[in-house]
RNA sequence: GGUCCUGUGGCCGAGUGGCUAGGCAGAGCUCUGCAAAAGCUUCUACAGCGGUUCGAAUCCGCUCGGGACCUCCA
C-alpha cells in the first residue's frame, strides 16, 4: 500500500500523489509568538514533524514551510481594533519586536525539546509585507475586495457567487453553507464597515496607539491575519502545493480564507491535501487561552503548575502524541503521562536490549515466532502509509518488546530468531523509533555521575561475592530512594536505570 | 440556533462486521540470597434501547452524555 493521506477538504483518505515527481511542498501554519506555547501547541508540531519525516524517508525532497505569526491580529474583529502584541506589549513594557523576540525563543527552544526538526524556511508574517500588500493589491483589482477608512476587506458574497461555479464555493474546506452562515453570524460591534457580516480584513487600518503599522496603499496599518500564509505559502512553494498543514481549529475560518484568497489571486486552491490535527483537551474540553486551562510546555517540562503531579520530559510529551492518532482528540491527564513515562523507558530498555543483540542463528528454530516477528515489523510500514498511524506502530513495537527481552534475558532460547530477522529488527526499530517517529532515550548516560553509579555497583558485587547482603542491599535501598535501580542481570552483572 | 465530531475495561487510547490492539495500573506464577527488572498466565470493555445481519464496538434509527467550529485560537 502506498501512502493514504486524509484529506479534509473531500473528508476522506486519498493516495497521496505529490504535483512534482519527488518532491513534496508542506506547508504548516505557525504559532503566533504572543504568548508562550503550551501544550496544545505541541500536537500540530510534533504530527506535522512525523509527517515531515516520513516524506522523508519515502525518499520525498521536501520542502517545509512552517510560518511565524509575528504581526499580531486584533483580539476580536471591530472590537477596539487593538494589535495583541502591541497591547502586551504596553502591559510588559518591551517593544513589540522585543516580545515577539523573546516567544520566538521560547518557542524555538521548546520545539528543540521536543526533537522536532526545524523547517525548511520559516518566514515571519512581518518579513512579508509587501507580499501580502502586493496579493491584497491584486484581489482589489480583480474585484473581490473593497477598501473603506483605510481597511480592505475580501467580498465573501461575490467571491461565493463566482467561485461557487468554478467549484470552490466559500465553505467547501469546513463544509458551511454561506447561506446558512449569514444567518447566524453573530452580530459584532463596529462591523458597519463591512458590506456583509461574513467579508473578512486583509488590511486593517491601525489607530493611532496601535504601534505596530506599516504604510500601504490605504494608509498605514496592519495586514489581516488570513493573507500572510496565502503570500508566504504561495512564494515559496508555489500557487499550488501538496500538503497544508494546522489544527483543527484553523479549518474555519483561517484556512477557508485562504483557500478564497488563493483562489482569486492565483486560480486554484492553493493545497491539494489538507491535514488537520485535532486538540488536546483537558477534562474533556479543548486546551485554549480563552478557556484559562492551559499548561506552558516550559511548566510541563519542570512540573511547576497546580494541575501537574511532577515534571514531564519532553520525550514523554511527544511519546504522548504518538499513542494517539492525530485526528483523535487526545485527554490530558497524570496518570495518562505517567504511563506514558513507563512505557517510554520500556521501549528504551527493549530497544537498546535489541541493538546489544548477537544474531548467531543461520536458520530460525520458531518458524512460527519468526513468521509473528516479520509480520509485525512489515506492518509498521502499512500503519505509517495508512495516514500516519503512529498510535498503531507503537502498539507493533510494544507487541516485540516481550521477544526482545525474554532473548537478552536468555527466556527464550538464543536460536529462535534467524540472524536475517534480529538484523532486520534491529534496523526496522531504529528506523522507525529514532527516524521516524523522532523518538530518543530519556536516560542520559554520559555524565559523572553514571561512574560514580558504577563505582557502587563494584562495591556491591564485592560486597554479594561475600554474601555480605546486609552491605549489597544498604546500596542498592541507598541508590533506589534517590530514584537509581538496580538490576542483577542473569549473567551475574548488574546494571542501573535512572 | 446552525454545521460537524464523539461516548471503548481503574486511567490513556487502537479498532477497516467474524480473530488477544497497545501502554499504565491490578492478580498469580517463574527467575532471584531477598528484591527490582524481565518472562509467562490472567481479571476488569465496547453509553442505553431498538433494528439490519448467520454474526456488530464496528452499519442504521432513536434516547442520553461529552466536545469542536460558527469570534483570537494548534
């Protein structure tokens, strides 16, 4: 089986054919750096950086684009029309491009915990400008746009009843019916402006305590928040590209605008597929600054917040993720970390048990293990292909992990496995462990203090040599309240897990 | 109100009509000086009520619950 993508634009797994042979355009909406990322952040970059991966590894040359939010939108269209980083900025006392500086950071800081590759390009919103001027410019010619009291708004209506005939009607990505959508649009203040409620801001003219402005043909102010991904999008992967990427959140009305915009500017849908993740929630609702449930992935990381039990490593929060299908809401929870801890240091200990591995074993003595074995590795390849489905590849890893140990710990006889099925397990693991799912060991074992760790386990096989368990068992009780555990392995040597 | 999604065992979660998902937790056994780890075995499920079918967690209907979007949002 080839690679199936759901598509959120017809609602249903397409084979995936990139536009050119070999290469592969993906383009995945950033963070708007106002705020520091939390957890909810975290699912869109650690999905689209597994799919980024696997393209990768399909042999794709990929291009990824991942933007960076950094001109700020109104909090709320019409209401007192203020920038969100120009108003925290007022707040903090930092410049605005100070503030955004410093989420970027942060920003890029966690995404480098979370072993997430960086992108291709990742252009800022305020380094396109004059692209979105330009695209806004060539809407307005076209006419579905419109300028008034130095805004520029994109005529819905207009663009509805053209396109609509062309087979992109406004709504086709989130499924709405503009009709329906008139009726029952709230009403927000000042929003006489607009010659229909459902017309949204390419540009915006900035008030005068608006700090961030920049001049334009409609004076000076601030582009919408729709059209920077449409210019960014368009400039480096082209009028029309392969993957587009974003929350679930962002289907409506973010990537609808955006699917209208490129329509007009350029003629066609601007992506072919259409991947949408969905939330992480938190007791069952969505994890959202307006629902005040959110938890910092820097607190996440140090386990300094009410809600959190202890510090998580960023390697659990990404093992996390994968245990899901990103389409599936997935519930925060303690206990659901922790398990997921456990489970991550038993897929370690399993893989660097495997890797340790000898094959010896011209031919297999358990025809029917290896024949298990095989499957279970060849349809590792089956589940990525089926829409990224990394929650059953793991499962598949988790069902050799019992093999793997009972091998090492001489449970299973040595010659059950052939030389040609531990080889091929050892690569297909690391492949698809470290490679594709971007997976790393949380125990660190290159510092002092992992000599010092050895230094007592000397002691304590001198001290058992001895039969002097009162001495063996003092050290091992010392080191496990300080969270070290001690294994006696079945070759009489002993080994440690932090 | 409109559109859509969803309800799986103590917790998190896969599930394409017929076969044990998986992780964590629980129980028993083996191994061990004793442990831990590991291995083996094992208990808890498919919101409720109907229907289709030889057979449904999986399809259909209804009821009840939860959620998302419609407004900034990953």
């Amino acid at each position: 089986m080839s690679l199936q993508i759901y598509n959120s634009l017809t609602r249903k797994k397409e084979r995936f054919n990139p536009i050119t042979k070999g290469h592969v355009g993906l383009y995945v909406c950033g963070p708007t750096v106002s705020g520091e990322s939390h957890l909810g952040h975290a699912r869109p970059y650690v999905t689209f950086d597994v799919v980024y991966r696997y393209l990768t590894h399909l042999k794709y040359k990929v291009r990824y684009v991942r933007n960076i939010t950094d001109a700020g939108h109104f909090e709320e269209e019409g209401r007192e029309a203020e920038d969100k980083i120009s108003t925290k900025a007022t707040i903090e006392k930092l410049e605005p491009m100070e503030l955004v500086q410093k989420y970027t950071n942060l920003y890029h800081w966690a995404m480098l915990q979370l072993n997430n590759i960086e992108p291709s390009i990742e252009p800022t919103a305020t380094g396109h400008i004059v692209e979105q001027i330009n695209m806004i410019e060539k809407i307005i010619a076209d006419g579905y746009a419109y300028a008034i009291n130095g805004s520029v708004y994109f005529d819905v209506e207009k663009y509805n009843t053209d396109f609509s005939k062309k087979g992109l009607p406004y709504g086709i990505l989130s499924g709405r019916v503009l009709e329906d959508m008139l009726e029952t649009t709230r009403e927000l203040d000042n929003q006489e402006e607009k010659r229909n409620k459902a017309d949204f801001a390419l540009w915006k003219n900035a008030p005068p305590e608006h700090i961030m402005r920049w001049k334009s043909p409609w004076g000076e102010g601030f582009p919408g928040w729709h059209i920077e991904c449409s210019a960014m999008s368009s400039k480096y992967l082209g009028d029309e590209f392969d993957i587009h990427g974003g929350g679930m959140d962002l289907q409506f009305p973010h990537h609808e605008c955006e699917i209208a915009q490129s329509a007009v500017c350029n003629h066609k849908s601007p992506a072919r597929y259409w991947m949408h993740n969905n939330m992480i929630t938190i007791n069952g609702r969505k994890m959202g600054k307006s629902y005040n449930n959110v938890i910092k992935l820097s607190e996440l990381f140090s386990g300094n917040h009410p809600l959190l039990a202890q510090a998580y490593h960023p390697m659990v929060i990404r093992f996390f993720i994968l245990q899901t299908h990103y389409r599936s809401t997935l519930d925060f929870g303690n206990e659901a970390l922790q398990a997921s801890e456990k489970g991550l240091k038993r897929l370690f200990d399993a893989y660097e048990n495997l890797q340790k591995l000898e094959p010896v074993n011209e031919k297999s003595e358990d025809a029917e293990l290896e024949k298990n074995v095989l499957q279970l590795l060849n349809e590792l390849d089956e589940f990525m292909n089926d829409d990224f489905s990394t929650a059953k590849v793991l499962a598949n890893i988790f069902e050799l992990v019992p093999t793997i140990n009972a091998l090492k710990n001489k449970q299973l006889p040595a010659n059950v496995l052939s030389n040609g099925v531990i080889t091929l397990m050892q690569q297909k693991l690391k492949l698809f462990i470290t490679n594709i799912l971007g997976l790393k060991n949380i125990n660190d074992t290159n510092n002092k203090a992992n000599d010092v760790i050895q230094i007592l386990i000397n002691l304590r096989k001198e001290a058992k040599a001895k039969k002097d368990f009162v001495t063996s068992d003092k050290i091992r009780n010392d080191l496990a309240a300080i969270g070290i555990q001690l294994k006696d392995e079945k070759d009489g040597s002993i080994s440690y897990s932090l």
